[in-house]
C-alpha cells in the first residue's frame, strides 16, 4: 500500500510583517501589539496550503503573467470536486469565477434586487452580508436564530413565515452557519426552500466552509440547490476554495447558477461591474488544490477536530463563559452572558467621569480582558449582528502550539 501524506500543522508560522490583515492589523483593529499579541480573529488559518497549491503557483511564476483564458481545467476541477464529496452533478457552464465571494454577494444583490428592496438574512451571521445588502441601498430583515438550551442554533421558521411579505427580494443563507457552526439538516432546508419558493423568494446560499464539517457532526453538508429541481431553479450557490484549502489571498470564488436566465443576468452585472476576467493565480491555486488537495483537507480535518475539541475543554472550566458545539467551521462562538451578568451584580452601577454607567458595561470588561490582559485579538460579536452582543469569536485554525498559548492566556484572564 502506498504510504499516507503526512502534513505539517504543528509548525507555527511567523506572518508578522507580512502584508498580513489577521497579524499586522491587530493594532488598528484591536490595539493588541504586534510583538506578543496572538492573532485568532480573521478567518483564515495559520497553515500552508497543500504542496500541489505551491507548487502550481510557481509553475505561473516561471512564465509570462498575463491574461487568463480557457477556464476548462479549473471548471473540471470544480465539477468533479462537487461530485465526489458532496453528490452535486454540476454542468462546467454553470460556474462563474468570481473575485471572492464577499464582491459575488456585493453583485449578486445589484443583479436581482432594487433600491428599497429587503433581503433577508439570519443572525447573528457572517457581517459582510449586512454591507452587501446595505451598500447597494436595500433592506436588511433579521430573521434571528434561536440558541437551544443545548447551544446549537434553529431556525425560526414561523417568524421567517411571517417576514416573507412582498417586499422580500431575496434570502441569503450562511450554510454551514457562520458564526453558529451549526450544520444545517435536510429536513431544516427544505422547510427554508419551501417556504422561499412559496414566496418566489430568491435564494443565495454561502456555502464557504461546506468542506469543512466534523466528522462527528450528525449528518453531513446538503447543498440546498441538490435538494430538487425547482429548489435549484431559485437558488445561487456560492462556493470557494479559499476556505477549505487556506487560499484566502488569492480571492477567487465560484458562483454556480443552474437557471440559464438567473446565469444572464448574473452575467451580466459582472460584465457592468468590469469583471468578466478572473484572478489567473487564484484559478491555478484552486485547481490544484480541488485536483491534488484531498489528502490535506483528510488530515486537516482531525486536527481541526482536536483543536476545537481542546477550545471547548479549557472554555468549560472559566467561569460564566460556554462555548457554542460546533459541526462545522473552524470558529469557535464564546458566550460571555453569564460573566456580564455575574460582573453587572457585582458592579452594579460604576461612576465613570462624573456620571453613572450601569452593568452592560460588562462586555467592556470582556474585551478589556481579552485585549489588554491575555492580549488576544478576537472578532467582537455584536459585528455578526443582533444576537452576537455578548459572543466572542475564535479562529483555532493554527498550531497545538499557538493554541495552548492562546487559551492558557484566556484562562488567566477569566479563570
């Protein structure tokens, strides 16, 4: 039998000074230094990509760098990388290359919605999706997600029901969720379809991080537009490799519209928007990562497992802080509630310059801590929106050994 790869991911990294946004934007961002802070916000994560990735990329680099064309290798890896590890048969003419999916969602938007229009989306969610929205003067309707008594989030179907009203355009599903990490079931979006459809409601479904699910998660990603024909026929499924394979730079994504006349008019705002060519290098690395790349994701997966198992570990000893369970993604969701209340009834009201400030400047304290103290910067959870007010977002996508540093500071700020 041929011998397993094996991959490195115990070797931390040093990105400091390197054009980094999640390492030398941590003092703009977060005001933690760059010469002993710990970078665990941006979703990207700490390791190299496969060698097939590199190894392409040099390839371009022995050449001439000019216009890319003849898409037929990137479109085939895609196609056969959607078959085989998610069961979508997807026809090569259905995808377009797109400059990442942040921009695809920006476009997306101008393609199908007007001024005034609402879209709908469900926080707390991936904050992009409120300026993608916003930005190209439509409405944003929050249909918020319910967190269970066992932390995992659920739709809420009878107030979505209810918000489908005539001025919803358009539903942008985060699939796996991000923040939440919830994988959702078939069963949960076929009722979301059913009820977009009834509605005729376009769906765009942000399926980022659906290579990354857990294997002990209760059932694996369902891409919404495989779940039946007419679903497929008002949804825009928006995929990448930048996620799964830690391409984040390169900012391709993949716009996959099975709907001929949804694909024109797709199209058609991307040519408006000047962006009919795509990033050469971005199409190169994922070809070589959908192509060459499975064996790392395969070991990627257990330790990312082990990371988030050993979050969840050390979170469940600090007091008034739990983590959410995750089934997918790499982003650890801390609630902060039971700290802020406990901090609130301690504190009560605390004089500040003159005046009075009452307990909900406990999330203060909060970030106070994980800045200053353990120096750590994390997303703020009240950018995902209502219902993040007291979360904290962790990316453990890094080193063991980064890691353990990381939490052991986090500890010694709430422990």
């Amino acid at each position: 039998m041929p011998q397993q790869a094996v991959f490195d991911f115990d070797t931390v990294l040093d990105r400091r000074n390197t054009h980094c946004e999640k390492w030398d934007g941590m003092r703009e961002h977060f005001g933690v230094s760059l010469e002993n802070g710990i970078a665990l916000w941006v979703a990207d994560m700490e390791f190299a990509p496969p060698p097939a990735v590199r190894a392409a990329l040099r390839t371009m680099l022995d050449g001439v760098l000019g216009y890319p064309a003849d898409y037929g290798d990137y479109h085939a890896a895609i196609t056969e990388w959607m078959r085989r590890r998610h069961g979508w048969h997807v026809q090569p003419e259905w995808i377009s290359a797109t400059h990442g999916i942040v921009v695809a969602l920006n476009i997306i938007v101008q393609a199908f919605c007007r001024p005034g229009d609402t879209v709908v989306v469900q926080p707390p969610v991936y904050y992009p999706f409120f300026g993608a929205v916003r930005n190209n003067g439509c409405r944003v309707a929050a249909n918020r997600l319910v967190r269970g008594a066992d932390g995992l989030y659920a739709m809420d179907f009878d107030a979505l029901e209810e918000q489908l009203d005539d001025s919803v355009r358009m539903f942008i599903l985060c699939s796996p969720h991000n923040p939440g990490g919830r994988v959702w079931s078939r069963a949960e979006l076929e009722r979301l379809a059913e009820l977009c459809l009834a509605r005729d409601v376009l769906i765009v479904a942000d399926e980022i991080h659906h290579d990354l699910v857990y294997p002990d998660a209760p059932h694996p990603h369902t891409v919404l537009a495989s779940i039946a024909p007419e679903v497929a026929a008002r949804t825009i499924t928006c995929t990448s490799a930048t996620k799964t394979f830690n391409l984040a730079g390169t900012l391709t994504g993949n716009v996959i519209i099975s709907d001929p006349h949804l694909r024109r008019q797709f199209e058609r705002q991307m040519y408006r928007a000047g962006m009919y060519l795509p990033n050469a290098f971005g199409m190169a690395a994922a070809t070589a990562a959908y192509t060459h790349g499975e064996p790392w994701l395969e070991a990627l997966l257990p330790y990312l497992a082990s990371n988030r198992d050993r979050v969840a570990e050390v979170v469940g000893t600090l007091s008034g802080v739990e983590g959410t369970p995750l089934q997918g993604t790499y982003l650890a969701w801390l609630d902060f509630s039971g700290f802020c209340t406990a901090w609130a009834a301690e504190h009560g009201t605390v004089q500040e310059k003159g005046g009075t400030v009452t307990g909900a400047v406990a999330m203060d304290e909060v970030v106070r801590r994980i800045e200053q103290q353990a120096r750590l910067a994390l997303n703020h959870g009240h950018t995902f929106g209502p219902g993040g007010e007291r979360f904290m977002r962790l990316n453990f996508a890094c080193a063991r050994p980064q890691l353990e540093e990381a939490l052991a500071r986090l500890a010694g700020a709430f422990g």
